[in-house]
C-alpha cells in the first residue's frame, strides 16, 4: 500500500446506509477502512496507467525501428 501524507481532513462521502450499517459490522473504523480501500484503488488506477504507458512506449518504440529499417509507407507516394 502506497504511503500518503498522515495529514487528515473530513470529506463528505454519500453513501448508502444499508451499507454503512453492513459495513459497521466488520469494522469498529469505516474511516480507516475506506482510507485503505481507497488507497489501495489509487495504487491499482497508477499501476494500471504506467503500464499502459509502458505498452504505449514500446509500440512506439517498435514502430520507429520498423520507420529507421524500411522507412515511411507515405515515402513512395510523395506528390512533391
């Protein structure tokens, strides 16, 4: 789990009450458990988005060494 600032603020949260009154009943801190879920979503969505830059990198990485070998498809086209 990624370390975030021990800095607190109240937020306001609409939630439904059947499930804070279910949630109520494995926690005795809904505040903390919701801090560690959302940490841990946070976590997922940046893991999430750096590897999707990564595959984004390697195509592009993959498609300029395909354009240095062979060069561009557009080049035998040329109008000029």
């Amino acid at each position: 789990m990624p370390t975030f600032a021990t800095r607190k603020r109240a937020v306001n949260l609409t939630l439904s009450e059947g499930l804070v009154a279910q949630a109520k009943t494995y926690t005795s801190n809904l505040s903390a458990t919701m801090e560690t879920l959302l940490a841990d979503y946070v976590a997922e969505q940046q893991s999430t988005q750096a590897s999707r830059q990564q595959r984004a990198d390697a195509c592009s990485a993959d498609w300029n060494a395909v354009h240095a070998a062979v060069g561009s498809f557009a080049d035998e086209h040329s109008t000029l």
